[in-house]
C-alpha cells in the first residue's frame, strides 16, 4: 500500500490559506554549491588565515552554513598533528575542523512512498524544513544537512506548489507535528546499501577495539584488520556528567539507520542541540553510546563528541552492515546481542 495524497488532500489536512501562497516565494529552500570542491561552514563563525597555519595573520571571517570554494586541499607543516589539512579558500586558507564537504545532486521525485516508509539521504548542503501550524501558518524548522538520513512517509504538494516529502521524526509525537522539505533535494536508500558485509564470517570471530588515547579504530575478523581508522570520540569534561566515552567491553544491542540526536524541539535556531536524521547508528551501551556518522564537523583524531563515536560517513555506514544484528532494509530498529567492542 502507498501513500499518495491529492492536492485536496493536501490542502484538506493543512489548512493553507491564500495567505500562505502569498510568502511562498520569500521561502528559504536550502542553499547549493558552485563549483566541484565546496565545503560548508558547520560551525558558529571560523576564521580565514593568510597562510595554513593558526599563527599568521586573521584575514577574514565565514560563518554557519555559508558555502566556500576549496582550490586545494593543503597538508601543513604546522599542523595541528592530529589533523594538519587545511583548505585553501578566497583570500586565504580555513582549517578543515569545521569544514564539511558538500554537493548538490537533485533527484527524479518518486511519487509512491510505502506506508511504512521510506530511508532518504539529503543530496544538498542543507534543505530547509518547515512546518504548517494552523494559527501561524508555514514556519521554517530544522535544517537537514547533506549525508544525514530521514524517514519519508507521504509525498504531498507544498507550499511553493512542487512536491515536498512529508519527514516523521522519532521524537515527535504528533502527526500535526511532522515537517516538510523539497523532495528533489532526497536520494532513496536503496536495499543493498543495507547488505551485511563479511556475513560468512561467524559473528564471535568479529570484534572492534577503540583506543580514546590515539583516537582511532579497528576492526578483526579473526585476527585480521578489515578496517583502521580515526574516530572522534567524547570531550572528558571531568565530573559526575563528563562526556567520555566509556571504557570497557560492549556488544552492540540496537542498530539505527536514522537517529535524531539532540533535543527534540521543533526549532530553525542553528545554534541549538539539534542533530536530526544522524546516519547509520550503531548503539553498544544502554545509555545510548554508538557508533554513527557524523555531518557536523571534519575534527576526527580529537575527542568531540558527548559520548557517541563519532565516524565519517562511508566509514559508519561499513560499521552498521558489518556488525551483527543485521538490518533489514527499510527497518526502523533493529535489537540483538551483536558484535563485541573493547573500548580501552
């Protein structure tokens, strides 16, 4: 069964008034990039330097979410030593810490999503959502930023007259409280990106160790390095409520294609602990530390998180379709006794 509403439906269940198409046009949509190496901005504000090193000269400032060319990629003598790449930019060169690298890639609109739904990958540097409330109308809500993953459950018409995907979000609870954004700016994962990797291989002859001294991952099968890699994992702020992540040995018990982190809040303010459609989860501790890609920051080898292992994307990915329990595709959650992790 799929979920096709007319535009009758649309408007039956949102309520839009004339009033709305008004500001249409006025909408942010999302941004996209110029050129073949663009990197957006995914912190508050970071500085441009004259040369690839954070002791010359500040020559000028870029701020959240704005799209920068990057002529070069520039490993720098002097460093930092855990992530020496710096970019080079107009007018200078940024650090790579906050930088992430972005594209736009629009995608033919599937008219019929299943009723149980559907996992999309957002292929722009950000989309922007909004929510319809009866009494204010159309507002702008969470950005949706490139690489992260989202459940799709209905495509409707929206409030610029296109196709827009209606998102569910786990942590609202209310239908009325689902949000929207252009379809086009989705990729469908597809089933075999959900396909277990090295499934022949018992899943006791698995295992990932993590050493938060060097920051870094590896993952056995048998006694064989399959994959070796930095990770970021969680800042020791000291105290009862450090944010270090765990030493020990887990399994992991609950998998997550789609995770929304964060608080749970219908908000467009980008400065807030909002982190929505986390991508390829994998939980080991019952408080909720895994493994999950990260689309925020480019810092891996330093401690940045608030617990979780932070990964690149691909890398996070491999870790969720190698590790046991398997997926199916297009689960929501998947729980089990899985792969051992020795986290020292």
């Amino acid at each position: 069964m799929t979920i096709k509403l007319s535009r009758r439906d649309f408007l039956r269940y949102s309520s839009y008034s004339l009033g709305a198409v008004a500001v249409a046009p006025k909408m942010d949509l999302g941004i996209f990039t110029v050129g073949d190496s663009v990197g957006r901005i995914a912190d508050t504000a970071i500085s441009v330097y004259s040369q690839p090193d954070d002791t010359s000269s500040i020559v000028g400032q870029r701020f959240r979410d704005e799209l920068v060319n990057i002529y070069e990629d520039v490993i720098s003598k002097n460093g930092p030593g855990y992530n020496p790449l710096w970019y080079r930019v107009w007018n200078g060169y940024i650090h790579s810490a906050r930088v992430f690298k972005v594209k736009t890639l629009l995608n033919e609109v599937i008219e019929s999503v299943p009723e149980t739904g559907q996992l999309v990958e957002v292929t722009v540097p950000y989309s922007q959502t909004y929510h319809y409330s009866p009494r204010s109308g159309w507002r702008p809500n969470y950005r949706l930023y490139y690489g992260s993953l989202h459940w799709i459950i209905a495509l409707e018409e929206g409030p610029d007259g296109q196709p827009w995907y209606r998102i569910k979000d786990e942590l609202i609870s209310s239908s009325y409280e689902n949000y929207f954004a252009p379809a086009e700016h989705f990729r469908w994962v597809q089933p075999e990106e959900y396909a277990p990797i090295s499934a022949e291989v018992p899943p006791d002859k698995k295992r990932i160790e993590v050493d938060l001294g060097t920051q870094s991952l590896v993952a056995y099968e048998n006694e064989e390095v399959v994959l070796k890699t930095i990770i970021s994992s969680g800042i020791p702020t000291g105290g009862k409520n450090s944010w270090e992540t765990p030493r020990g040995t887990f399994y992991v018990t609950t998998k997550l294609p789609s995770k929304h982190m964060g608080e749970g809040i219908l908000t467009d303010d980008l400065e807030a602990y909002i982190l929505p459609g986390v991508p390829w989860v994998s939980f080991f501790t019952s408080k909720g530390v895994g493994f999950h890609g990260t689309y925020w920051h480019n810092n891996f080898g330093m401690t940045m998180s608030h617990g979780c292992i932070n990964m690149k994307l691909e890398e996070a990915k491999w870790v969720f379709r190698w590790t046991t329990p398997a997926v199916p595709a297009n689960v929501v959650e998947k729980n089990g006794m899985g792969t051992k992790v020795v986290v020292t």
